[in-house]
C-alpha cells in the first residue's frame, strides 16, 4: 500500500495529498528552523531512524552511533554547544546526534554525513521538518570544542565525535520547494573540468 503524505502546494492555499517520488521530496526537503510543540510519533522517529540504519557506510562498517534527545532541559544545553547556528534547536521536539569513532572509522564524516541526510529525506517524506546542525570542528569562543559539551550533556564515551545534532519536528514555517531554475548546473562537469 502506498503511504499517502500532504505536501503544501505553495503556489495556492490549497493542500494536496500527493504520493511524493524521490524527485518532489529531494525538490521538498528544506532545513526548517521553526516547529511547533506537537510531539513526534514514536512510529515516525523509529521510522527516521531505521532510514539512518539502513544507510550505506565504508565497508559496511555501520559504525556510526545514534543518540535521540527528546529531553527539554538536554536540548536547551545542545543548543548552547556552540557559539552560533544552534538556538533553535531550543524549540525543537526532538534531536538527534549523529556520532563516530574517528579511531575505528577514517570515513565516519562521510558515513555519518549519508545517514544524516537519509533521516532527513524520511523526515520529510512524513511531513516533518529538519536542520543538520553542524558540531564538527565547532565550539565555544572560550575555546571549549561542541563534542566536549555534547559528550558532557550526554554521557557520551570520549572515542565518539558528533557530527552533526539533526533538529526534527513539526515544521511551524513554510518553506517554497528548491527553484529548478536556479540549479547551478554549471557546477557540472563532463569528463574534464
């Protein structure tokens, strides 16, 4: 059976149902910085987290580590991990840090990274909205890194870095899908630079 999934026509005030393919979604999913206080169905975070589960990883390694926070009190201290680009996961649901052992992993950025954007694209295909916060390489002006904060928020074994905090809920902004028209398809290259 087919899962039927509302989409905002933006075009009008009229809303749809639509069965969405890759196509629409990858044209759908914008970061969302907004949500409301509607909490998330379990079945529909189990389903975000299975579409990170069955991402694809470097030798089929799946070393990446998933913590979902849907703590008030934790998500307001994520938020403060890092000077700027995290306050508004203040307002979100639900979080979830994606992790990797640098050590064990040489690709765990990028495997990471793939099971990120794949929760984000499930996210989407059941009307929900997200935003990749970025946590690598981030941290405080005082010097303190965001994995030390995050590991300390969270009980998180020092072998684990974070990635990145996917921010999820019910998206209380509007957003118009990608531009077709604007697609840098100048950025693509045939054969040679």
């Amino acid at each position: 059976m087919d899962k039927w999934i509302i989409i905002r026509i933006f075009a009008s005030a009229n809303i749809y149902k639509t069965n969405m393919d890759f196509k629409e979604l990858v044209q759908m999913r914008r970061s969302h910085r907004k949500f409301t206080e509607e909490e998330i169905d379990g079945e529909d975070v189990k389903t975000i987290l299975r579409a990170g589960l069955m991402s694809p990883t470097s030798k089929g390694q799946r070393a990446w580590q998933f913590v979902v926070v849907d703590d008030k009190m934790d998500l307001e201290k994520l938020s403060d991990a890092k000077d700027m680009g995290g306050q508004f996961l203040k307002g979100a649901p639900l979080a979830i840090v994606v992790l990797g052992d640098p050590m064990q992993n040489d690709c765990w950025v990028e495997d990471g990274s793939i099971a990120a954007i794949s929760m984000q694209y499930q996210a989407e295909e059941l009307g929900l909205g997200t935003c990749w916060i970025q946590m690598r390489g981030r941290g405080l002006s005082d010097g303190t890194s965001a994995d030390t904060v995050i590991q300390g928020v969270l009980d998180i074994p020092e072998n684990l870095s974070c990635l990145c905090v996917l921010a999820v809920g019910h998206k209380a902004d509007e957003r118009k899908p990608q531009n077709e028209e604007k697609l840098k398809w100048e950025n693509v290259h045939l054969n040679k630079y």
